[in-house]
C-alpha cells in the first residue's frame, strides 16, 4: 500500500497542475500559420495574414484558435478575465461601383464550424432562427459597416457588443479618444462626452488595432489606427456578466460575412490572454502590410474631374466674354482711332477719369455750379493737384460724336495766352461729356459790361479796351497762328472769361472748326448766337474768318455800349450805333456808365466803336481781316508804322464815308441784322445755335 500513495500524490499534483497550465492561455501571432488557426467558410491564411473573405458576395468566413480556452473556472460561475488585441483591416473593392460591407466579429463560441450562421447582415455570426437566442452561448464585439435597423444598428460604422444578438448591448461610432485631449471635468453633457472623440472610418483599408479587456464584470472596448499606443479612454466601458454566455471552454477567434456589399476583411495580428493583459504589447505594430485602397489621384477623381469640368467651361466662357469685351473695346478704339489723324493723336490733350472729375466736383455739387451754357451746367471744381477747374459738361448727341471728337482734338491743340487753356476732357460712356478748362476766376465778360450788370463789378473803359486786345489776339492766334484756319464761330461777350488779372480769355471752342488755309468753310448747319450772327451765315449758313470778323465788331460795339446785341423793344445794337454814327452821336452809344465814372479816352473810343461797326459790317467782304483789326487795336502802343498808321486812317475813312452808309442803307436796310424772328422764321426749330456739331467740307 506503501507504493500507492506516492503515484496518486504524484497524479493529483500533476492534474492541478495541468489543470491550473490549461486554466491560463496566452498566445500572440505576429502573423499565422496555417496550423495555428482553425479555417471555416472562405477564411483563408496567404502570406501570414488571416482573409476572413475576399470579395466573393453572400459568404461566411470564420477562423478560431486551433482549440477550446478556458473560459470560467469550472463548475462555477466564476468568469475568467481575459484580454486580447488584434489588428485588422477592412478593405472595401478597388471597383468603386461595389458598395463595401457587412463587417467582422470577434467571437466566443462554443461550436466550430460555421453551422447556424449565415452571410451578410448576420455578420456569419447568427442566422434568422438563432439571432437573439439565449442558447447560442456567443459573445461577440462587432464592427459593422452596415446600418441595419433590424438590428436597432446606430450607423453604418460602429462598434458593438453582442450577447447571442446581434442586437448590440452597447454600440459606439467607431473611433477614439486621444489621449492628449482632455475631457471636461465641469460640464457633463453628452457633447461633452464626445469632445475630442476621432471617428475612425472602418472600411477604409486601414489597419486598426482592437483592444478587449474583460474583468470584474466589466469589458472595455478600445480601438485605435495601428501604431498608436493604446488611448487610456476605452470607445465601450459597459458593465457586464458573461457567466451565463461563456461555457467553461470556448472557441474563441474571429467570424465575418458579405453579402451583396462585398469587402476583404484581414486580421494581420492577434494576441490573447486570460491571465496577462500585458501581452498585446508584443504584437508589432510596424512593418505591417496596408490594404488601404491607393487614394485616387486627385486629378482622377470624379469630382475632380467634374469640378475642373465646369470650371474650365467657366473660366472658358469668362474668357470668351472678357476677349469679346477687349475685341469691341479695341474695336471702339479703333473706330475712334480712325477719325483721327496721327498728328491729332499728338496733340490729343489728356483725358482725365470721370472718377477723377467727380471727386474734383465733389459729385457735381449744385452749389459748385458757376454757369449755365446752352448745352449744360459750368462746375468750378479743384483737380487733384490742387489747381482750379472748370468742368463743361455737355449732354452729346450720338450722331455728332465722330465730329465732336474731331472738335476736342482741335481743341487742345491750341495754345494762347488769351484762350482759355484746355486741360483736358472725359467721356462717359453715352450721354455725358466733360471738357475740363483752366478756371476763370473773374468769370465771364457780360456780366461786367451790360448796363444791367453788378455796378461794382463793372469794367472801366480802358479795362474793356484791353480785354478787346486780347480777345481779337485770341481770334487772331485762331485765324493765322496756326496751319489750319480756325473758326471760332460764336465769339460773344459771355465766350470772353476774365483771369485773376482781368486778362480777357477766350473760351468755349465747342464750335471752332479747322480749315486748311485757303479752303472755303461751309456748313450744314447755322451755328452761333443770335446777335452775333453775320447776315450770310443765316442765309447760307456759310461760316468764314469774315463772320468771325463780325461776331468781334458786334463784341466790340457791345462791352463799349455796354448793351446785349439784341434787347426787346430796342433796335438792333449795330443798326442803332450806325445810325448815331451817321448821326454824327457816336459817342452817344457808349455806356453811359463809363462817362459818369470819370470818362475816357474819346479818341480811342471812336477808334474801338468805328473799327466794331466796319468789323459788323454786313457785307463780309468789306470786314476788315483780323489781322487788321488788330494792327488798328494795337495801333498807338506800338511804334509808330506806317503801315498800321495807313491801315487805321484808311479804316477810318471808309467807316465814315458816306458811301458806306449809302450802301448800307441801300443794300441792306435796317433789318439786315437777322433778329430772333428772322432766324426762326428760315430756320425753324433747329436752331440751336450753339455747340451744334457741324460738317465742313473738305473734311
Ligand atoms: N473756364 C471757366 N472758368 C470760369 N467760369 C467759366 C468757365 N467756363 C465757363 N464759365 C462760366 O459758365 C458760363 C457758361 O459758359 P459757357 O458754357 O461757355 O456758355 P455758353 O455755352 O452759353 O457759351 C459762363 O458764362 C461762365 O460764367
Ligand atoms: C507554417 O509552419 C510550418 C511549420 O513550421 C511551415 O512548414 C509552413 O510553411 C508554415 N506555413 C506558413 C503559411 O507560414
Ligand atoms: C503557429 O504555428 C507555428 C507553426 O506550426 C508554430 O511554430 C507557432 O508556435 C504557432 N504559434 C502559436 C502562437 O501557436
Ligand atoms: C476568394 O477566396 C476564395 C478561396 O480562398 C477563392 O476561391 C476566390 O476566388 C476568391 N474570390 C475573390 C473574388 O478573390
Ligand atoms: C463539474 O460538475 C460535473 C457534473 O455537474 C462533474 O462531472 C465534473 O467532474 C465537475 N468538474 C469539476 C472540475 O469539478
Ligand atoms: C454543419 O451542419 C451540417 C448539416 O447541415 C452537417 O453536415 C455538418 O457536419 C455540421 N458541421 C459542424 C461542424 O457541425
Ligand atoms: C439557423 O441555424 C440552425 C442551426 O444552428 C438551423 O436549424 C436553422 O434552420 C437555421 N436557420 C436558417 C434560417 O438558416
Ligand atoms: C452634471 O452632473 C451633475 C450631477 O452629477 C448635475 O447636477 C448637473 O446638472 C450636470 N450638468 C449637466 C450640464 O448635465
Ligand atoms: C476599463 O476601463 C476603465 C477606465 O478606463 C478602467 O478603470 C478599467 O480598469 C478597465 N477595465 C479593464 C478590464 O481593462
Ligand atoms: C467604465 O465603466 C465603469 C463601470 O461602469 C465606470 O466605473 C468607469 O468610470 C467607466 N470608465 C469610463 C472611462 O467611462
Ligand atoms: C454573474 O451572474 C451569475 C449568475 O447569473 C452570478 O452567480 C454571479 O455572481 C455574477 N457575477 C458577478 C460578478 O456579478
């Protein structure tokens, strides 16, 4: 009996032993091989990474360790703690046109083989029938790609814990909380629950590692991309007793389905343990291969493609527009080009920006308004470079823009001390012109002459002498100073503005016109002022240096008789001077006020008013030229010439011949000055008699 006991101690030792080497299990696979794992459905081991499936559609694939591990200490309810990691990869098809799907479960079960289960939805974990039944004895944590409301699935990537349901206890979106993100100890609400929580897309290719930690009846779940350290917050904490779902032993391992969504679901790496949680440290997490499908060039892209499709068309269509644009602009320019010479070009004065005259104006204030012409407002305005402007603005027609244009460039071509300078000039596109000219400080000439005018602001005789000078300069510079003629067509008192030094300027060339010297004016069209205007301009509408000639005698005659050319119930103003002059009275036509104000030069006076009524003589060919006229002017300051001595008493001798007046009164009558009436009457409504735009031939 002595022999006995020590085998049988010897037996029980060796049994508590083995029984206690079979209660712990710890395994880790860097890789498999074939014989380590139990293969069902189409799980497949190739290169040492587990393929639960392919892309085949409506199949199972399922790998469990190679043998039942312990699971609860036996015959107790006692359940065995364990902890397990594993890296896998779902990769949906590489076809794009194949919806990826169902996802892959890690399972306890107590049966091998995949009897029970079925494809798709069910995850290859349970079929219709068993779904939910306690007797499955399946503890499984899902990640399912697929929102299936059968199974009360809160979205299409998450993570769950399935007791013999697939019908989660818990389910979380598939992600993680890094650990560098803290999470707020003041408030406790679910947004802050989730702050800093990073969803992590399933099937995108990617390698994540899954951790599982069971213990004290609480099984965590954490999950991370492979080769970050394992987040300290676990994605499910869920308390929960499992004795009734572990038998004592279970197959533990992994289980996946497709179904019609189709995708390869990998496990690269898995360690377990029941007795140490440390050993998912030793999987290696480097090195692994990646199934994440090569992002598609962006250039490839379908969006890309599409957004750079309607893009180009876009910017194609911008581009055709802006080309169109500059075509009409230069087109435009062109045009306007071609009404030009070069030599206008050259000349061409500067052109300012309409942005550049409003600010100048302020916005074309009312209160910078310093004139009215007949074609729009006069606004005094100050240019950016401090100096004063006055700002023409004209409404144009149209039809008359090719001429005008003509007409600017002639404009700023001309310099004289005793023309209003034109700086320069601005078209808005239809409707609006600007000429910008110096300012004038003292304004314009009749309002210094008339009878009616400001007392205070009236000129002295020797001042409207002077202002005459210049004026005839001006008309002089026009006529002769230049290769081309110029006709300034509407010489008038309110035309002659006054610089601070009272220097007489003359202004408003809107209707100056340019001829090549020798060649005979004429236009379509009546221009000028009432008043002003020669006899043979409203019968022919003929323009000439001559009527020019005459639009000055009347000037003259009407700053020395400080009277408007034409007043109601008064004879016309030369008709009545030659009539005082025959009188013998012409003395008596001179204002009145510049006798009161102590008198003046008679002879000079004469001189002015004899050489007005000749220049205003009616027939154009007895007018003096301007040239003459201010040779006669000028006359006693210069040296003394004879020729000008000569010119001035020839002059003189014919204004006072009695066959002048003879022929005057013969030939023309007192009404050969064309009144309001008259010019109505042959011209009816047409006249505008001023800056209307005219053809002249030869051009
Ligand atoms: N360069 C200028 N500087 C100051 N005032 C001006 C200037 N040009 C015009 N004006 C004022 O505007 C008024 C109208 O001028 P204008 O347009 O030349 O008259 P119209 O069109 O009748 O010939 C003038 O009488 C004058 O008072
Ligand atoms: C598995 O291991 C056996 C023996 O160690 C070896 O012969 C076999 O090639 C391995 N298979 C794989 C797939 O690694
Ligand atoms: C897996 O199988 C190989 C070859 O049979 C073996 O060498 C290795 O130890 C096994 N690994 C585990 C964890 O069982
Ligand atoms: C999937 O794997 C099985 C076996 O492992 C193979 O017969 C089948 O051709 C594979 N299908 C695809 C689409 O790779
Ligand atoms: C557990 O109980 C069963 C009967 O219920 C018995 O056969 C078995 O030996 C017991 N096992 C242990 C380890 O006690
Ligand atoms: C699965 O069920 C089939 C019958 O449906 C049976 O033939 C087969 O042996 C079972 N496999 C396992 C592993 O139980
Ligand atoms: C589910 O599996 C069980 C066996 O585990 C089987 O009896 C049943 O018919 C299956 N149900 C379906 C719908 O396949
Ligand atoms: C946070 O929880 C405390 C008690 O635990 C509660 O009194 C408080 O209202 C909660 N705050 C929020 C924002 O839910
Ligand atoms: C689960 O997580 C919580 C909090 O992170 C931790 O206190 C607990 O020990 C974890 N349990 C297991 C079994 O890892
Ligand atoms: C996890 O759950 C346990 C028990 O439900 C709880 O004590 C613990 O605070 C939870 N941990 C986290 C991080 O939520
Ligand atoms: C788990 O449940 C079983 C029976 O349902 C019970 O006997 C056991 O005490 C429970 N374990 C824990 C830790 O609550």
């Amino acid at each position: 009996m002595n022999k006995h006991p020590k085998p049988l101690l010897f037996l029980l030792l060796f049994i508590i032993l083995f029984s206690q080497s079979v209660l712990s299990v710890d395994f880790v696979f860097n890789g498999f091989n074939s014989t380590n794992l139990s293969l069902y459905g189409i799980a497949s081991i190739n290169s040492r990474i587990l393929t639960l499936t392919n892309e085949t559609s409506y199949v199972v694939g399922r790998a469990l360790y190679r043998s039942k591990i312990p699971t609860k200490t036996p015959n107790s309810s006692q359940v065995l703690p364990f902890s397990t990691s594993f890296i896998f990869s779902m990769a949906p098809s590489r076809n794009k046109a194949i919806l990826p799907g169902h996802g892959l479960v890690f399972i306890f079960t107590p049966n091998t083989g995949i009897n029970g289960t079925s494809s798709s939805q069910h995850l290859g974990l349970f079929n219709l029938t068993n779904n939910g039944n306690p007797n499955n004895h399946v503890f499984g944590v899902e990640f399912d790609v697929f929102a299936n409301q059968e199974f009360n699935d809160i979205d299409d990537n998450h993570a769950g814990i399935d007791r013999n349901s697939l019908t989660s206890i818990i389910s979380h979106t598939a992600g993680y909380w890094p650990d560098n993100i803290k999470s707020s100890s003041k408030s406790n609400d679910s947004d802050d629950e989730e702050k800093g929580f990073e969803e992590l897309k399933l099937n995108n290719g990617k390698n994540y590692q899954v951790w599982i930690d069971y213990a004290d009846s609480i099984i965590n779940v954490t999950m991370a991309p492979v080769g970050i350290k394992r987040p300290k917050r676990p994605l499910l904490n869920v308390s929960l007793n499992l004795s009734d779902v572990f038998e004592d032993e279970m197959y533990v391992g992994f289980t996946s389905s497709t179904g019609r969504l189709v995708e390869s679901h990998r496990i690269l790496a898995w360690s377990f343990s029941n007795s140490n949680f440390q050993l998912s440290e030793s999987l290696i997490t480097t090195g692994l291969p990646s199934f994440a499908i090569p992002k598609t060039p962006f250039y490839k892209h379908k969006s890309f493609i599409a957004g750079v499709t309607v893009g180009s068309f876009f910017v194609l269509v911008f581009i055709a527009l802006f080309a169109l644009f500059l075509v009409k602009r230069e087109r435009r320019r062109a045009r306007e080009r071609a009404e030009m010479e070069d030599w206008e070009f050259e000349y061409w004065p500067h052109k300012m920006t309409y942005q550049e005259i409003d600010a100048a104006t302020k916005g074309f204030l009312e209160e910078y308004v310093i004139g009215f012409g007949a074609n729009g407002k006069v606004y005094k305005g100050v240019s950016p470079g401090g100096t004063e402007i006055a700002v023409k603005r004209i409404s144009h027609e149209n039809d008359g823009m090719r001429e005008f244009l003509a007409e600017i460039s002639s404009l700023g071509r001309l310099k004289h001390r005793s023309l209003v300078g034109l700086k320069g000039w601005c078209k808005k596109e239809k409707g609006t012109f600007m000429l910008i000219y110096d300012y004038m400080e003292n304004g314009s000439l009749d309002k210094r002459v008339y009878y009616d005018c400001d007392e205070s602001k009236m000129l002295s005789c020797e001042d409207r002498i002077r202002i005459l000078k210049d004026v005839a300069s001006a008309v002089l510079y026009l006529h002769e100073g230049w290769e081309s003629k110029v006709l300034h067509r509407d010489i008038k008192a309110s035309n002659v503005l006054l610089d601070k030094d009272m220097n007489g300027r003359l202004g408003d060339f809107g209707l100056a016109r340019m001829h090549g010297h020798g060649q005979v004016a004429s236009t379509t069209r009546v221009v000028g002022t009432v008043g002003y205007l020669a006899p043979e301009v409203v019968r022919s509408g003929r323009a000439s240096t001559q009527t020019d000639v005459f639009g000055f005698g009347v000037l003259m005659l009407e700053v020395m008789c400080g009277r408007r050319p034409i007043e109601e119930g008064k004879p016309p103003l030369v008709d009545w001077v030659w009539q005082l002059m025959v009188q013998g009275e012409l003395l008596a036509a001179v204002d009145a006020r510049l006798r009161a104000s102590g008198g003046f030069d008679e002879e000079e006076v004469e001189k002015v008013m004899h050489l007005g009524l000749l220049c205003s003589y009616p027939n154009p060919n007895s007018r003096p030229t301007m040239r003459q006229v201010v040779k006669v002017l000028e006359g006693k300051n210069e040296p003394c010439d004879s020729e000008t001595e000569d010119m001035e008493a020839y002059l003189l001798q014919k204004v006072k011949s009695r066959d002048m007046w003879a022929n005057y009164s013969q030939n023309f009558g007192y009404s050969s000055h064309p009144t309001f009436d008259d010019i109505r009457q042959s011209h009816s409504s047409s006249m505008s008699l001023s800056w209307t735009i005219s053809m002249v031939d030869g051009r």
